[in-house]
C-alpha cells in the first residue's frame, strides 16, 4: 500500500520541475514539520526526541519560519523546552573549565541524533527509489517519468545502486537523463551568448534561469519557500 501511494504521488511530481524524488522527500519532512507543531508539540516522547536532536537543522527550523508552517506559539514552546535544556548544560557563571570539563561541555552542546525532518526526509526519499526502480518496469510509468525533468545527479546515483531496476529500465533513465542534460547545455549557451553585448538586445528566453537548473540538476532540487510549492495548505 506504502508503495502504490508512494508511486502515485511521484507520477504527479513527474509533471513539476526538477527532481521529483527530491520533490517528495521535501514533502514529506515538511508535512512532518507541519504535523508536529500542530499536533505533537506538547508530545513527551516528541519533545524527548528534538532534545536529542537539539531542534531541527538549520535548513527545516527556517523552512518552519519563512513557509508558515507553524504559528509562533508552537515554535515558542518548543524552544521554550530546547533553551531551559542548554541551560542545565551551559557551566555556570565563573565556574573554571579545565581540559576535562571542556571535552564534557563539548559532548553536552553535541546533538545526540539528527534532525528529526530530516531523518523523515531521508526515510520517504529511500522508499522513493525503491518504488521509482520497480515502476519503471512497467512501461506506461517509464513514459511517464520520460516526461518529467528527469533525476538530480544525487538521486540518479542513488538510482544505479537499486536492486529492482532492470538493464532494459536503467537504459531508458539513463537516455532520459542524456536528453535532458543536452537540452540544458544547449540552453547555458544560449544565456552565454545572450549575456555578450553584442546579442543582449535579443532578451532572454526560457534560457533565463538555466543556469539554476542545473544547480538543481547537480545538487538536487532548491528549497520550497511557501505551503504551496510544499503541496500544503
């Protein structure tokens, strides 16, 4: 069942741009996110769990902030609990710090266990590659995926080590990927040329933000910055 839903929702990421794995791991940690702050933010067991993570990371804690995925006053309880637990750890004030005691303090300020968005992140874009190795078998979901922008240099990697995927599937992705990788060259040259003075009259055409796909190409897809590109509402 996990895996029919799974590949559902990547055959309706194949129709947006860029990777659609990438696409569905943002999803699911940021429905995460979302659910955490809505219901499970008063969870002991959860808020055990962000004090060995120390919080969310860097990249999800501002995702939380900028997308609205939380009201302020569940972000206030959490680092509520987060601040009154560094404090049990901090030294206090004048107390001598040798050698020993810096290494404990060190260990202490160390987060125990990863972000918890991103362990989800990770789970959903595992399940991901698997299912995407075993759809592909199927021929209307390999003409499917040919459709889509195709996978990110991280993810397509990931791909190659899948047990499930055939030579005949793993052929097609990797023809899939060549066209797609020689349509983008062909378009960072045209912005190139374009940024010559000699052609700049000519305008920019859906060249113009080539050279973040293939960011995105060689990285993986950037970071939604509202519920709706999160598929949230």
């Amino acid at each position: 069942m996990a895996d029919t839903q799974t590949a559902y929702e990547l055959r309706l990421l194949f129709q947006e741009p860029g990777c659609p794995v990438c696409a569905l791991g943002q999803r699911v940690s940021s429905r995460y996110v979302d659910s955490l702050f809505y219901e499970s933010v008063n969870d002991p067991g959860v808020r055990a769990r962000l004090r060995a993570s120390l919080g969310l990371c860097y990249e999800h804690a501002w995702l939380l902030i900028e997308a609205r995925l939380s009201d302020a006053l569940g972000q206030a309880i959490l680092y509520r609990d987060l601040a009154e637990t560094l404090l049990e750890r901090l030294p206090e004030e004048n107390q001598r710090l040798d050698e020993r005691a810096l290494h404990s303090l060190n260990e202490a300020l160390t987060p125990e266990a990863v972000c918890p968005a991103c362990e989800s992140r990770a789970q959903a874009e595992a399940r991901a590659l698997q299912t995407l190795a075993r759809s592909l078998e199927r021929r209307e979901y390999l003409a499917e995926f040919e459709q889509s922008d195709g996978l990110c240099l991280p993810h397509l990697r990931a791909l190659l080590q899948q047990e499930g995927l055939s030579r005949k599937a793993l052929t097609a992705v990797l023809a899939h990927q060549r066209r797609r990788l020689e349509g983008l060259e062909k378009e960072l040259a045209e912005f190139i040329r374009k940024n010559d003075y000699r052609f700049q009259g000519e305008g920019m055409g859906a060249e113009r933000d080539a050279y973040q796909r293939a960011a995105a190409l060689l990285t993986g897809r950037r970071r939604p910055a509202s519920k709706k590109e999160l598929g949230l509402r």
